[in-house]
C-alpha cells in the first residue's frame, strides 16, 4: 500500500502532521501503520535519539532500521507512515526505489516551521480561518456563485462551519483578548483533528539541543518537486495550515502505480554453473577465431566450430581488442542470464563480435 514520507526539522511539527494524516485515513477505513525514529530505537528515550544524530555511524544505522521497518510495513492492505526527519536526498531516493519495486505510490509531506513575525505586524486572520477545514474531498462550486471552491469538512470530523470571525469582527459574542485567541486556537485545533493542548495525544517532535539543531539545519536538503524522488510533494508551514487531504488521497490511491525498472527489479536467477560455460564458450570462440584468420582474406565468410553463423572477415584482430569486446559481452549477458542462452552463447558471441566490429 502507499507510503508518506514525512520531512521536516524536530521543531516542525512534523510528528503532530503524522498523527493528524493517520486519524484522517483510520477515519476513512484505511490501516495505517506509523515508523518513528523511537520505533527502532526501543526504550532508550531521547537521549538515544540525540546520540544517533550526532554520530555518523550510528545515523547512519538508524536509517537503515527505519528503511527496514519501513519495507516490512508496505503490505497489501497498510498505509505507512515514516515519521522521521528524512533530510538526505540519497535515503529520500532509497525509499523512492523502494516504493517503486513495491509497486506502491509514494508521496512526500515537507513540514516547515513558520518564520517568527516582526512585533506589532498585523495581518488579516480571515484567509487563515477561512482555509482551517481540510477535507478528502473537494466540495464543486455552487451554480451562480463567484468564489471558487471551497473544502468541505471531511465526514469524520463533522460538519460544523470553518469560518471564524476576527476579534474586531466578534462585537456581539463578548470575548474579546487573550481569551478570545486562545479559544480560537483550540476550536481551531478541533477542527482540524489536531489534538488539544491537554490532550494524551502525542505531541510535537522532542527537542533537540540548540547546538544539534543548528547543525542539523545546516546539512538539510530540502525536497525538490523537480526530482522524481520528490514528487508528488506537498508543503505544509506550521500547525495552522490545514493538510491538503484531497490532493493527498488523489496522490495514494488514485494516481497510476509507477512500473520497476531495472534498478529496482531483482536479478534473475541463473544456474550454477552459467559463468563457468560463458567464459568456457567465449574463450573457445576466440581461440577459433584467432586460428582461422591466419589463411582468411578480406571478404571471407568465416565459420568457426560450434557455430552456425558466419563471421565476416574484413581485416586481421588483435587478442586485446578480442579480449575487450569479450568482456563486455560477459557483462552484458551476466545481467541477463537466461536457461534457453546456454546452447546459443557461442551464436550469440559471434553475433556481437560482427556487430561490434563493423
């Protein structure tokens, strides 16, 4: 099944957005199976997780635990999320070859940390509340309406309206202040499945000390939607901005499943002792070769024993030149070894000898 890849720093968000995006598919019938860095660290706590990303070496082995869980957790049935910071391009590409052996879709969720605001700017709050509803689904315009169309509220998380009023806008409700923002964040946050500030839900991503997390944004790579590695890519900046389910869901289950290529397929399986007759076939071929060129002339057919096709001669061969091109058929045919080639690799060699020559 699909796989989301969470990307961000530790103070992102990015653990809140996960477990946001996992309710949303459970809500939809759809099971969801979670990998986190604390997943394949077991009970050591945080401070584990700041002596992975300190080290090189033991970095390096968490990401191969996490790639690990995450290709036992793509099943027929299960969404994985990994929730990790996933800052290299190079183990965004491994899961990206990953998925698509799987043949699985993949999409990529970037979590920004909103840059803090110069004191005494203010902004309009109506375009932020007016976009707090996410949905799977996009409601289509009403007929004879100018604005275009607006999200509808996802069936598990009701039907209750998104739009919310600025404090100079709210004469008649009484609330005005800090208590009036504060409310408006928590509604906010119920509206969006986001969990409540004293909620058990778990909540954002551990923090890190300031000098890792300097050095951390300092060799972070961030997602590029021109790689294929990085596509479909969807950024969300902070808690407030709802997480785009529509796109989400049209990019997981309703986009064309990408087909294996070479790089991702595995090797086919060939017999014990196929090498051994290829280097014993060409080696013959060769010797053949060198042998009947001695008494040919220019414009022979040339028929060497254990063939039935012809070589043409054009001019004398050296043994270096026959040797090169001798093994780069052997590494060409070792990638696509195949029982039926076995009685036709001297033909074959031959073949690649006339067309390589000429």
């Amino acid at each position: 099944m699909p796989l989301v890849v969470l990307c961000g720093l530790p103070d992102s968000g990015r653990s809140r957005r996960a477990d946001e995006l996992r309710r949303a598919l459970e809500a939809e019938g759809r099971p969801v199976t979670v990998v986190r860095d604390a997943d394949v660290l077991g009970p050591c706590g945080p401070a584990a997780l700041y002596e992975a990303y300190s080290d090189p070496t033991r970095e390096k082995a968490l990401r191969a635990a996490l790639k690990a869980s995450v290709e036992r957790g793509l099943g027929p049935r299960a969404v994985v999320l990994l929730d990790s910071l996933n800052y290299i391009k190079g183990f965004r590409y491994e899961l990206y070859c990953l998925a698509r052996a799987a043949r699985t879709p993949l999409c990529l969720l970037y979590c920004l940390k909103p840059r803090p605001r110069a004191p005494g700017r203010q902004e309009d709050c109506r375009p932020q509340a007016e976009a707090a509803a996410g949905s799977w689904r996009p409601k289509p315009p009403e007929e004879g309406s100018k604005e275009g169309p607006r999200s509808q509220v996802s069936r598990l998380q009701g039907t209750s309206s998104s739009k919310a009023l600025c404090p100079e806008e709210s004469g008649g409700l009484g609330v005005t202040g800090p208590r009036a923002a504060e409310d408006s964040e928590l509604e906010l946050a119920r509206k969006l499945g986001s969990p409540d500030p004293g909620s058990p839900e778990p909540g954002p991503d551990l923090g890190f000390p300031p000098e890792l997390l300097e050095a951390l944004a300092q060799r972070f790579e961030a997602p590029d939607s021109r790689n294929r590695w990085d596509r479909p890519l969807f950024t969300v900046l902070g808690l407030e901005e709802p997480l785009p389910l529509a796109q989400i869901w049209a990019a997981l289950f309703e986009s064309q499943v990408p087909a294996p290529h070479q790089a991702t397929q595995s090797q086919p399986l060939s017999s014990t002792n196929f090498l051994h007759q290829l280097d014993q076939v060409t080696s013959q071929v060769l010797a053949a070769l060198m042998e009947a060129q001695k008494t040919a002339v220019p414009g022979d057919l040339l028929a060497l024993p254990g063939t039935t096709e012809r070589l043409l001669f054009t001019r004398p061969l050296s043994m270096a030149e026959l040797s090169r091109l001798r093994r780069q058929f052997i590494s060409y045919t070792k990638m696509h070894p195949t029982k039926e080639n076995l009685p036709q690799l001297a033909n074959m060699f031959l073949q690649y000898l006339g067309q390589s020559l000429h």
